[in-house]
C-alpha cells in the first residue's frame, strides 16, 4: 500500500492539474475548492507515506538492465518531498487572492498543481535515470507559469530560462550518462557509486565529468557564471517566483548536486582535488556576487531574486565541503531558506497586489499602512541576515563551523563570503523595511491613504510561514539531529 502511494502522490497532481481547464466549474468557488482540495490530500498522503515509509522502490518503467524509471524514499529525499507537501497548500491559498485579476487562471492554475507532481518525482527519484527525467520535466512545466503574462519582457525572460536550462540539461545528460557507464548502479548509494577499477587511469576525466554535472544541475540554482536567468525570471507572477526561489525550481537544482555528489560521484572521490577546488571557488564567488548585485538593485522582486542567487550558493558551498558535516550544513540551509524565502517573496507580492508598486523607493511609508505584511518581511530579513533567534542564524552557523573544520583552504574564504554577504543582506533587506516604516518628514501619505494589508487568503499563508521561520531559530534541535543522521551515512 505504502509502495502505491509513491506513485500516486506524483500522479495525483499530474493528472488532476491537467484537468483543471477542462473540468465545468460553475464558478471560481468551485475551481479553488477542487484544487485547495487536490493539493491538500495531495500533500496528506505525503506526510501519511513519511510517517511510514516505504523501504522497496516502486518501478514505474524498465528499459534494459539497470536502467529504470523508479520511485525510493531515503532521508535527503523526505527533508525534499516533505518541504512541497508543506509549503504547497499554503502557496495555492496565496494564490487565489494573487491570481483573481489575472487573465488564464485556470491554465496558471494548472501548470502551478502540475509542478506539485513533478517536484515530488525528482524528490523520490531512485536513481538517476529519473531524477533526470523529473529535473527536465520540471523545466518544460515551469516554462509556461514564467511567461504566462505573455508581455515582451516575459517572453524575453522565459526565452533566457530556456537556453540556460537547455545548456544545463546537455551537461547533466553528459555527466548521467557517465554515471550510468562507470558506475557499479545508476541507484543512488551513500558514499557513491564509480566502479575505480573501470575508471583506471582517467581519474581527472572523470573528476571533469562531475563539474560538468555539477554545473548542469547546477544551472538551476543560478550558480554564477549562469545567474542571469533568475532575476529575469521575476516577471513570472509572484506565487510563481515565491515558489521558484523556495522549493520547485532551485532548490531542486541543490537536491540534484547534492545526489550526484554524495549518491554518485561520492564526496570521498572528489574531496581535494582540482574539481573540488574548481567548484568550489565559484560558489564562494557567486555568494558574493550575489549579495553585492540585490545590493544595487532598486526592483523589490528582482532583488529578492539576487538574493536567492546568494543563498543558493550557501547551500553549494555546504555541498562542496565534501563532508558530512558540510552536507548537513546545505541540507539545513535549503530547509530553511525555503522558508525565508517564500515568506518574502510573498510579503513582496502583497505589496505589489495592494499598491501596484514594484520598485523600493516607492514603498515609503507603506509599513504604515501594511503593518501585518511589512513587520512579516522585517523579520523574514533579519533570518535571512542569520540574526540568533532565527531560522536563518541556524543553518549558518553549522555552514561556518562545517567550513572552519574543513581541510580545504578555500573554505576559509568561504567564511569571509558568509560574512560579507550577511553585512550585504542586513543592507539591501533592512533599507527596506525602513523606507517602509520610517519615510521621513517631507513624505505625503495621501499617496497611500487608501493602501491596507490583503486579505486573510494572503495573510494566513505570510503568518504560517514566519512563525515556522520563528520556531526554527528557538527549537531547531530535532531538525539539526534528524539531518545530521542524514547526512552521517555518507
């Protein structure tokens, strides 16, 4: 029973998605109430498959000898599938109120369940045969929620989405097909699965192959030099974003370097040498430059986006550690951030759908009149900054010490970056969150006289999520252990 379960949370949402232009609603009512109720059974079954998990795969196709498309819970891929089935529900509740002025509803609507689905496949890929196929899958399904305004600049802005993603899948098919050629199994197995003796003598080969999977996987997490595709894709609406940048599309990018690292490669393979080096350096360099990039940027959306591009880095920089304690470090940081994340993103979009504004300096004075969603945003960006208390301060924190205890002497640099970019977040998030509060004297409030907080479809959704972030900061104990357990058996 436990084993049909696997199939059917991926299914479910597939298959009901695709029926949502179909299907005779007499009214909005009753499309939001069979979706809200899609997605919510949907993730029940989640959880009910976590709390009694499966130990046999679920086989959906077998080609030809080891090659399959099959479904497996381990640790890494419940902290994944438990995060959508948590963060979904509440993202489809936002949405109702986002989305009522919009135009194509229910083909939003459709792609954004459909997205459900997938996630979960690439979250309970056995192998990497499907991974693959879930990661592209995932590209194709999100192309359409980019560009669905069908304005030039999302047009143009899904046009960059798919080249970059089109790049990302040549390099990860090379590295998979690698994989399934040298490796003992394409199942994924703590510690890796190269066969040395086929590898022979072409060590630094293969060790090529695992940059270029790490940079095709790696290319939805906006890894720099390929960061311009996040940012851009900000014109998608903000249930969209919030969810790209929280669990969907990127940190589905961090899922699948941190599979091929631990799972297929194996960190003991690539730890010291000129490939851990290599990638390395440009996560470091894209903490940076991230930061320094929402630091500049004066569009509200665009700069959460930079910070994304940042904190994805984080979670890289955990990954290539090549350690048991950096992997925990990432795996934290992913869980977390997630949380951050889509709690700002929606505190934006609520800005955004009240006030019909979308660049920082002309949120003066807002916080006024939008208490319950600027206070919201302030905190969500001191967890970003990793101030004690919350969520944000956790997961750095054992990202830092993983790094202090490293051998490699990049990670030190990686510490000067997490510092550097903390003093740039507690800059482009706090300067928001003044201007909001603190306008000064020659501000005209009769510009927002009419602005209030939105309603409690956006509201319910900005309070679950801060209060998560919250209880993470106080109470992160058991989560630390149950991902340090995770993360001992590489």
């Amino acid at each position: 029973m436990n084993i049909a379960i696997m199939i059917t949370v991926v299914l479910l949402p597939i298959i009901g998605g695709v029926l949502i232009p179909v299907l005779p609603f007499k009214n909005r009512k009753q499309m939001m109430f069979y979706i809200e109720t899609l997605v919510v059974l949907n993730s029940a079954l989640v959880i009910a498959m976590l709390l009694n998990k499966p130990e046999e795969a679920f086989v959906l196709f077998r080609f030809t000898g080891n090659l399959s498309v099959s479904f497996h819970l381990d640790g890494l891929g419940s902290l994944f599938a438990g995060l959508a089935a948590v963060l979904w529900p509440f993202a489809i509740l936002y949405s109702f109120e986002y989305m009522k002025k919009e135009e194509r509803e229910r083909t939003f609507f459709m792609f954004y369940v459909i997205t459900f689905g997938v996630t979960l496949g690439v979250a309970m890929a056995e192998n990497i045969l499907t991974l693959y196929f879930f990661f592209e899958m995932m590209s194709l399904i999100t192309l359409p929620l980019i560009m669905h305004t069908q304005t030039r600049e999302a047009v143009l802005a899904s046009r960059t989405y798919l080249y970059f993603m089109i790049g990302g899948a040549a390099f990860a098919f090379i590295g998979m097909i690698f994989i399934l050629s040298y490796g003992s199994t394409g199942v994924f197995t703590p510690g890796g699965v190269l066969d040395l003796e086929q590898i022979g003598n072409y060590r630094n080969l293969a060790l090529f192959m695992y940059v270029m999977a790490f940079f095709g996987f790696g290319m939805k997490t906006a890894v720099f030099p390929f960061s311009a595709w996040l940012p851009k894709a900000g014109v998608a609406p903000t249930p969209v974003t919030a969810l790209l940048h929280a669990v969907a599309v990127v940190n589905t990018g961090a899922f699948a370097v941190m599979r091929i690292t631990y799972y297929n490669f194996g960190a003991g393979f690539v730890r010291g040498t000129w490939a851990q080096n290599v990638v390395m350096a440009f996560v470091i360099f894209t903490i940076i430059y991230g930061s320094a990039r929402a630091l500049k940027e004066t569009h509200l959306k665009r700069r959460l986006a930079w910070s994304t591009v940042s904190n994805l880095s984080y979670i890289l920089f955990g990954v290539t550690l090549m350690s048991a304690f950096g992997f925990a470090g990432a795996m934290l940081h992913m869980l977390f951030h997630s949380f951050m994340k889509i709690c700002s993103f929606f505190c934006a979009g609520a800005v955004m759908h009240q006030s019909g504004k979308s660049y920082i300096f002309e949120l003066d004075g807002m916080g006024k009149k939008m208490p319950k969603v600027f206070i919201i945003f302030t905190i969500a960006g001191l967890a970003l900054m990793g101030v004690p208390g919350f969520a944000g301060f956790i997961s750095k924190w054992n990202l830092m010490s993983a790094a202090v205890d490293n051998e490699n002497p990049l990670a030190v640099w990686g510490v000067v970056a997490l510092l550097v970019s903390a003093l740039f977040t507690a800059m482009y998030m706090l300067t928001i969150s003044v201007r909001a509060f603190f306008p000064g004297k020659n501000f005209d409030d009769s510009k927002i006289k009419n602005l209030t907080d939105p309603n409690w479809m956006m509201i319910l959704p900005l309070i679950f999520f801060v209060t998560v972030v919250i209880i993470f900061g106080i109470y992160s104990g058991p989560f630390v252990e149950a991902i340090g357990q995770v993360a001992s058996v590489m």
